[in-house]
C-alpha cells in the first residue's frame, strides 16, 4: 500500500491533478490488476449476506416505501429490485435494495478513522451490471475496487469527528467501483469521484437524537448519486476540482481545515485490491460496537445470576463507542422505551440490558414495543452506563488486527457490593473471534432469515446463482436477485402515493 498525503492547497498554488486524491482514486480503479480467490469469495459471502438481510426486512415500510418508489421507473433492459418480478431503471433499483439492505443494520462493517458498511456498495454495482449486461467477473472485479476504496478513506479519513456523515465515502467508491466495473478511463473515474463526493456530504443527525427511517435511506441515496454521477461523467460532465484538497473544498470547510494533513492508503499500481479481507459481518441486527457486547452479555448472565441484584453496570469502552451508542451522546432518547427502533439499535444501555436478561438477539423480538416496555428491562437499561477508556480507544484505532478492538470491559456491581468484572474485545462472529463467520455461516444467516419470506426452492435458486456468480452473464446476472411470493408481499404495510406512480 502507499500513503497519499491529503490537505487543503489554494487555488493559486500549483497542485497537479496527478495529486489530487480523486485522480489517485481513478488510477486505481482503471488498473486491470487480477481480483485474488480470496477476495472474490468474500465477495460472494456479502452478496448472500446483503440477500439475508434484505429478506429480513421486506415486508417493513421504509423497504416498501422505496420498492414502490422503484416500481414507479420501469426500464428494459433494466435492473431487479429485491422481492418482485420485472426490471427498473438501475439507479431506482439500487435505491430500493440499498434501503432493504441497510434498514436493519445487520450486515457487513468496517471501522477505522471512520466507520463504515461496505456492503452498501454491492446493490448500485449489481444494478448497473444487470441493466447493461456484463459479467459475473466484472461485477466481482468492480466489487473488490468500491469495498477497496471505502476500506481506505475509513482509514484516512475521519468524518464523525466534523458531524459529516459516513456515506461521504461511499459516493467515491460506488463510482470508483462502477468505473472498475465499466473499464472506464481514468478521466471519466476522476470526474464521477468529485461529482459523487461533492453530493453526498450530510450532516450526522440522521444517527443523532431520535433516529428516523431516513438512516436506511442515506446509504441508498449516495449509492444512486454515484449511478448519476458515473453517467454524467460519461457524457462528458466534469466535476468540482479538487474536490477534497480545494481551497473551498471537502477539507477545507467541512473537515480538519487547511493545517491538516490526511494520510490515505492506496494500492500501487499492479498491486491486488484486498480490503474486503479487513472487513466483517455482523451476526446480530445492531449497531456494530455492540456485537462484543451481545456476546458479553450472554457470557455474564450465568456469573451474575439474578439480575435484580444489580446495581449498576458500567461498561468501559471507545470514544466511538461511548459517544455514538452510549452515554457519553447526551441523547435522552436512548433510554426511552419509545424510541425508535433506529434509536434503540443505537442503544448500547438498551441492548446490553435485553442481552442480559434473554441470552440471545432477535432482528424484530428484541425492539418490539412489547420488549422495551418491560418494567424489569426499563429497571435494568437505566443501570447502565458507559465511560471512555483510553485504551479501548487506542485498540479501536490499532492498524494490528490482532489488538484491534470493538469490545469493552463490563463492571457489574451488585446491590451487596460485590463487583463482577468481564470484558471481550471482538464479537464471536468476528474474523479472529471464537466463532467466525464463514461461507456456511452467510448461507446459515441466509436461510433462516429468509424462512417464511422466501421459498425454499427461490433460496436455493438464489444461492446457486450467487455462489456461481463469476460465471453468470448478461441477463443470467437477474439471478441475483430473489423474488418473493405475492401473498407475502401483501402482508407490507399500505403507503400513501407520492409524486411518482
């Protein structure tokens, strides 16, 4: 890998484009270098893994709501959108997959500088490959080059700190990944990275306060964008130049400001796009930092025993994670039994109390109204609390994989006094942790998600296709996507008309 350093330059200086960080970002996508058997397997485990969770929430509204926006752009050829027959425009297509995909937070992560769910770059590359007819190969290939780019602006780049949101770096690798993919050049990559970037810088409060459906559309809309922007790009379109290091740009006023400087790992040339490899799944619907602790919670149940003996319960952890899901937010909304369920899943008080006291995670049970009603869990959700621990930040940020941690250190004490200590740094689904997920793990989260949703013979259609992507081509690639029996599509909930019918 080489480091690129990126800051703020004045227009009067001269900063070539061959240093923009866009360019760089462009280079590396139009190299033709090979996508390793490791890599192109994990890209096969994600494509099953977003399937799975897309199943999972189906039937729910912000999924319907964007389905029926979809349905709204018929296109041949086209693009499948998850659950139904027919194809639609592509940029529609990923809108209504991203969403599915994303509205449970249950899929594949990426935590760094940043945070970050890669897997959000599959539905926009599949779209777009279904509706022109490429390759299995090439969708593979320009998966390894959007999960790649992502990988490495997490790692350089924060954007937590300055209140951006996350999906600032998926506009980039969407249209890097697209460019790969297409075999564009790297003028056309170039441009459609500024154009992407330029349209996808929000604000944080879509994950603040009280969390609304819109966290699930926000990945879905940067990976439209970057479908708008390649195609704009191949039209000719140019983009704000340089888009991060500008003297009004990304840096400048909406990062660290002109005195920083950021460092970006980037493959050199001829070297193969591995960052998929950094990156993991989540076996639980919740916020990330809180899989460790899921498993924390299970392992502590039976030292604890009764759990009306607790006192409080202080879990020391990240800066990440004790400001965004813990107490160090402020948010009062993540102790309310009202809350959303987008609130709750980024609750870490709320989900350790539930682990505790049923040993177990359920993508709808464990945020039912009915569940975070429960006197005895209202009890025990407001005994906890969370503090920064200077080394669990520093492990957060370790580039060793063997120290880098998401966990955190449990003190329970007890209403006697006794205190009971416990910590795990990984999830047990975690590529180091006691039970790592592997491809018979994608396919076990895919079938018992999809039990009820889709048939038997559809999943097994469904997997045979994924797992045999790289031989698929033209309309073969419509594989990819799974439909659902009508009589299950009936049970999602009705939607008022908008604009587009």
């Amino acid at each position: 890998m080489q480091l690129h350093d990126v800051k703020t330059h004045r227009s009067a200086e001269d900063f070539p484009r061959s240093e923009h960080l866009a360019w760089k970002i462009a280079e590396v996508a139009a190299d033709p270098v090979a996508v390793p058997d490791d890599t192109a397997a994990m890209v096969i485990n994600r494509i099953i893994d977003n399937a799975a969770v897309s199943a999972a929430s189906v039937l729910r509204r912000p999924v319907t709501v964007a389905r029926r926006q979809a349905q709204a752009h018929p296109s041949e050829p086209g693009a499948a959108v998850f659950g139904i027959e027919g194809t639609y425009s592509a940029e529609w297509a990923a809108w209504a997959n991203g969403t599915a995909v994303r509205e449970l937070d249950f899929h594949d992560t990426f935590l760094a500088a940043e945070y970050s769910h890669p897997g959000d770059n599959i539905p926009p590359l599949v779209a777009v490959a279904q509706q022109l007819g490429l390759s299995g190969a090439d969708l593979i290939r320009g998966l390894a080059t959007a999960y790649e780019i992502q990988v490495d602006l997490v790692k350089g780049i924060c954007l937590h700190e300055h209140k951006i949101d996350h999906v600032a770096h998926l506009g980039p690798s969407v249209a890097a990944g697209i460019g790969t993919m297409l075999k564009l050049d790297p003028e056309i990559i170039y441009q459609a990275v500024g154009q992407a970037l330029h349209l996808t810088t929000a604000t944080r409060q879509s994950r603040k306060g009280l969390i609304s459906s819109w966290k699930a559309f926000a990945p879905a809309w940067a990976a439209k964008v970057g479908i708008e922007a390649v195609d704009r790009a191949m039209r000719g379109e140019g983009a704000p130049a340089p888009i991060w290091e500008g003297e009004d740009g990304v840096i400048a006023w909406l990062l660290s400001g002109k005195d920083h400087t950021y460092q970006v790992p980037l493959p050199g040339p001829g070297e193969a796009k591995r960052g998929i490899l950094d990156t993991y799944t989540k076996e639980y619907s919740a916020e990330y930092q809180s899989q460790a602790l899921i498993d924390l919670a299970r392992r502590l149940r039976g030292r604890i025993g009764d759990l009306n003996q607790v006192a409080t319960i202080v879990l020391h952890t990240s800066h990440h994670t004790h400001y965004v899901i813990g107490t160090g937010s402020g948010d009062p909304q993540k102790f309310d039994p009202d809350a959303s369920r987008e609130t709750l899943d980024h609750s870490v008080m709320y989900i350790f109390a539930v682990a505790l006291q049923d040993g177990s995670w359920h993508h709808v049970r464990s945020y039912s109204p009915e569940r975070a009603h429960r006197p005895d869990t209202i009890e025990l959700w407001r005994k906890i609390s969370t503090v920064e621990d200077p080394e669990w930040t520093r492990r957060y940020h370790s580039t060793d994989p063997n120290e880098k941690a998401f966990g955190a250190r449990a003190e329970v004490t007890l209403a006697g006094g006794e205190v009971i200590t416990d910590e795990l740094a990984i999830a047990d689904a975690h590529p180091l942790g006691a039970r790592p997920f592997e491809r018979k793990q994608y396919i076990g989260k895919f079938t018992e998600l999809a039990e009820g949703i889709v048939t038997v013979g559809e999943q097994e259609r469904f997997l045979a296709a994924a797992e045999g992507v790289a031989r698929l081509a033209g309309s073969d690639l419509r594989g990819l996507n799974i439909v659902v029996e009508p009589a299950v599509l009936g049970q999602a909930p009705a939607t008022p008309d908008g604009i587009f019918r």
